[in-house]
C-alpha cells in the first residue's frame, strides 16, 4: 500500500520545482543595457575628440579664450570619464547583484530539492524497515523450525547413542572375560616357559663361569709371561740407551775439542793478520816520513 502512495507525492513536488524555476528566470537583458550604455558614452567621446582637432587645425597661436576653451574641454573630458567609470560600476554592481540574486534563488531551489529528497529517503527507510521485520519475522519462523527439528535430531541421536552404548557395553563384559581367561592361561604357559628356561640359565651359567675361569688362569698365565718379555726387552733397551748416551758424550767430546782446536787457530790467524797490518801501518809511515822530508829538500832528490 505504501509504495503506491508515493508516485502522486513525487510528481507534485517535480511540479513545484518547475514553477519556482520559471518564476526566477530574469526580466533584465544585461547584455543589451550594457551595450547600449557603451555606445552612448564612444558618441560623446568621438564628438568632442573631433571638436578638439578642429580649434587645433585652425590657429597655432593660443589666445586666453582659446586657453579658457580648451581647460573647459578638459574638465568636461574628465567629468565624462567619471561618468563612464560610474556607468561601468552601477553596470558591475548590477550584474553582481543579479548573479547574486540568481544565487540566493538557485539555493533555495536546492534547499526545497533536498527536503523532498529528504521525504523520499525518509519514505524508503520506512519501506526497508517494513520489508526488514517482514523478513525478520520470516527468518525467525524458518529458523524456530529448524530448531525444533534439529531438537529432534539430536533427541533421535541421544537414543541411538544410548542403545549403543548399552550394547557394546555387553559386548565389552564378554571381550573381556574371554580376555581374562586367555591372560590366565597365558599366565600359566608363561610361568612354566620361565621356570624352564631358568633352569636351562643356571645350566648355562655354570659352563660359563667354568669357562670363565679356564680363561682366566689362561689370561693370568699370559699376562706372566709378557711381564717377563717386557722386563728383559727393558733391561735390553736400558743397556742400548746407557750406550747410545756414551757414544753421544764421547761426539759431545770431540765437538768440543774441535771448537776448541778451531778458537785457537783462528785467534793465531788473526794475531798473525794483526801483525801483518802493523807492519804494513809501519811501512807506510815510514814511507810518508821519506816523501816528507824529500818534499822539504829537493836538493837531495836532485
């Protein structure tokens, strides 16, 4: 019902706006008055440009009237100047207040736009709150019925599980009574296997600490006969060192003796070397004392 109430609503309000836009349209043509503004202001302009070049063509000599009319002319230049500025501004101030104007309506137009945009948001929130609870009430009877048929499920289920478990609890008594008596009998079977086998152990282990004992005289026996080996190959390797010490002192010796040897022979090479450049230092100065004396008295030379 509510959504065929709302098509009258809308056009009405789409009516509105087109009246309220018709009226705001501007009965000023801007553009003609400024034209025509202009125009007036380049006649009176060219005739007084057209006044000035023919007193200047007439006469070269300024005379006071002249000089009066041509500061007349002056002023009145200036005072149309100044009205030309005051047109140009009364023309500025108005377009400005007419775009102003067209403004001001312009946003009325939106603000009455968005208050119907308002009423038709505020329209659909209310037509998807309906649908929503119509839906929700839908949902909440689908899901109460799955509810209860998943109660049932579950109640179903709850008894199969207790009949199970009843019987595999029957099933379990039996397995483990027959496991019990299979245990027993294992048990049985298992003490005779051990005490067999114990008695087999002991056997065994008596041959074994038999055996144990032969191998032990034989280690002992062993062990004996390498200490006596050991002892007699020491006894040979102290001798062969006590040797081996003795001819290494005795090289030690003879290093010595030839170092020693070797100092003396050079020490009497070198005495004899220092001799040898003694003499040689003796010569020499004797010579020089000869050339000295030679060189103080050349009649001797001669």
């Amino acid at each position: 019902m509510k959504k065929n109430k709302k098509k009258p609503i809308l056009n009405v309000n789409l009516k509105r706006l087109k009246k309220i836009k018709k009226k705001f349209i501007p009965q000023i043509n801007i553009s003609k008055l400024t034209k025509k503004i202009k125009s007036n202001l380049d006649l009176s302009y060219l005739k007084k440009n057209k006044k000035n070049k023919k007193v200047k063509k007439s006469k070269n000599k300024k005379t006071s009237v002249q000089i009066k009319a041509q500061q007349k002319a002056k002023e009145q230049i200036l005072k149309q100047k100044k009205r030309e500025k005051l047109a140009k501004a009364q023309i500025v101030k108005a377009r400005s207040e007419e775009k102003q104007r067209l403004k001001d309506e312009e946003l009325k137009i939106k603000k009455q736009e968005l208050k119907i945009k308002e009423e038709e948001l505020k329209l659909k929130i209310a037509d998807h709150k309906l649908r929503e609870q119509a839906e929700q009430r839908l949902q909440d009877q689908e899901q109460r019925k799955k509810d209860e048929e998943k109660r049932i499920r579950l109640e179903q289920k709850r008894l199969r599980d207790v009949e199970r478990r009843i019987r595999e609890a029957s099933e379990k008594r039996v397995r483990d009574e027959s496991q019990r008596l299979r245990d027993e009998e294992k048990r049985i079977r298992d003490q005779e296997e051990r005490k067999r086998i114990e008695a087999d152990q002991r056997v065994k282990d008596d041959e074994q600490r038999r055996r144990d004992e032969e191998k032990r005289i034989r280690d002992e026996e062993e062990r004996r006969r390498l200490d006596v080996i050991k002892s007699i190959k020491d006894a040979e390797k102290k001798i062969l060192t006590e040797q081996e010490n003795k001819k290494k002192e005795i090289e030690q010796q003879k290093i010595k003796e030839w170092e020693v040897k070797f100092d003396e022979e050079r020490k009497k090479r070198d005495d004899e070397q220092f001799l040898m450049e003694e003499e040689l230092k003796e010569k020499e100065e004797e010579r020089r004392r000869k050339l000295d004396i030679n060189f103080k008295n050349p009649d001797k030379i001669n």
